[in-house]
C-alpha cells in the first residue's frame, strides 16, 4: 500500500497528492526576486537529488548522462509523465516558479515512482525561474527538446517582458538547445501565439517543422493534450495556437 494512511495530502485509492493540499497564488511575477537555491553552474546540478536510481553522488561528476528535456513553466507536471514513459532513457527535468505546485510535482512523481516500480525514475521538476536561470541548469548545446505549453500570456503591452519567449531569451534557448534541437510552443491565447511564433520565426537560430515532420512527431500530440492547461482549453472547446521550431546554425 501507498504512504496515503499515514499521509493526507495523498489521495487514500491513488496514493497521488490531491490538489487541495498545494493551492498556489495563480502567478508569481518572473521579474522579481525570488529567495531558492540556485547552482553556480550546471556542473553543480546535483542530479542524485532528481534521479537517484540512475545517479549515486559519487559518480556523478563524470557522468555522460545529462538531462535531454526541459519542460519550461511546467506546471502540475501532466507534460512529464507523458513523456517518462516514451522516452524512458531520456532525463527531464520540469522547470516552475511557484513553490506549492512544484511540490505538488515533486510529490506527484515519488507517489509514480512507488506505484509503478522502476518507472518514472527519469523526470524531475526544480523550483527556478527559467527566465534568470537557464545557464545554470544547462551546459550549451546540452538540451535536445524545451517545451513552453500554454505560458502565461501576460497581455498588458508593459508586462510583454515577463514573457518567457522573447527575443533575447531565445538567444539563450538556442545557446542550451544541441543543433537540431526543437523547441515545441503552444497556447490558448492568438496574440500570444502570433508573438511566440514571429519571435522564432525572424530568430536566425531557429526554422520551422514542416508539416511532415510534425505529423510524425509523436511529442506533438501530445502538446494539446497532456498538460493539465491543455486538458483545461480542450474540455472548454478552445482553439490553440502552436509553434514548434528546430535550432540550426545560422546561414552567411
Ligand atoms: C499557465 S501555466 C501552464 C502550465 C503547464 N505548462 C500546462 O500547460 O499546464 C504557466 C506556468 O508557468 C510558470 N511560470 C511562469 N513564469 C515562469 C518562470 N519564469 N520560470 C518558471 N516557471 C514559470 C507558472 O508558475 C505556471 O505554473
């Protein structure tokens, strides 16, 4: 039996947390100070913390293994366990601002972890603010896959800043992401999707998939669907709006 008799955030049948136990703030401002740890950089990332089956302090240092995908304002975390078991070899990692849901995360996989024995071992979720912190987490060229589902919108033409795509942070973007790496964006929101969509698309690092290619990639599905904010646009019939973009080297 799950830890849920002794622990009543988890549900008793599920053994999952129950939301009720994390309600969060509904934003958290990216653009002030927050007070968590952050490493100095991403050698200091201690991945025994986030991935103890496949990393035991000691041999961490000189491991080749590192974390592939990055799950940006990840949220509840739907996004990540999709994708734990298609891609089982493969770290990731959740990215979220706000403390009480990246707990919620956080508990949510250790309660996947007990129940489905040796499954899940390969996704985590850190509190951090992606737009400070990027370059602490990833080496260049580390990553193979970021995904930003449904971010915040953030309408008033004076908050555009606290945006998580931008011009200036898809320099970081494609400084984290392998060459070939893909950047997978959608939201709910047309203005926001125009804006996702022309900042990649006049971004000398990135191009767009084409439609063969996106119909083959399975990641895509999974886009509208497996997120808790993408459940949420579907139940209520909502039109989406997605961008999904590869890093190449630029031409002359
Ligand atoms: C609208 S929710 C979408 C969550 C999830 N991707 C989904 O589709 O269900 C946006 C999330 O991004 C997080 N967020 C916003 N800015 C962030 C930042 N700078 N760094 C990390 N997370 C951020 C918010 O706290 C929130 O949980």
């Amino acid at each position: 039996m799950l830890q849920s008799k002794s622990n009543p955030t988890l549900s008793k049948s599920t053994g999952l947390p129950r939301k009720r136990f994390y309600r969060a703030r509904a934003h958290s401002n990216p653009l002030s100070d927050s007070h968590f740890p952050v490493p100095v950089s991403p050698s200091h990332v201690d991945y025994s913390l986030s991935y103890p089956l496949f990393f035991t302090s000691s041999d961490q240092a000189d491991s080749s293994r590192k974390i592939k995908f990055a799950d940006i304002g990840c949220g509840f975390g739907g996004l990540l366990i999709s994708l734990s078991t298609l891609f089982p070899d493969t770290l990731m990692i959740g990215m979220e601002l706000r403390d009480k849901v990246t707990e919620y995360v956080k508990e949510r996989i250790l309660a996947l972890r007990i129940s489905n024995h040796s499954q899940y071992q390969n996704i985590s979720v850190v509190r951090t603010n992606s737009m400070k912190y990027i370059p602490n987490y990833f080496e260049k060229g580390q990553l193979s896959k970021m995904f930003f589902l449904f971010p915040d919108p953030h309408f008033k033409e004076k908050n555009h800043r606290r945006r998580v795509i931008s011009m200036h942070l898809l320099d970081e973007y494609a400084y984290v992401l392998g060459i070939g790496g893909i950047i997978y964006t959608i939201t709910d929101v047309e203005e926001l999707g125009d804006w996702m969509k022309t900042c990649l698309e006049s971004h000398p690092m990135f191009e767009a998939l084409a439609e063969e290619e996106l119909e083959a990639d399975p990641v895509v599905k999974l886009l509208s669907s497996a997120t808790e904010e993408g459940q949420k646009v579907a139940r209520n019939g909502g039109q989406t709006f997605q961008a999904v973009y590869r890093r190449v080297v630029p031409s002359q």
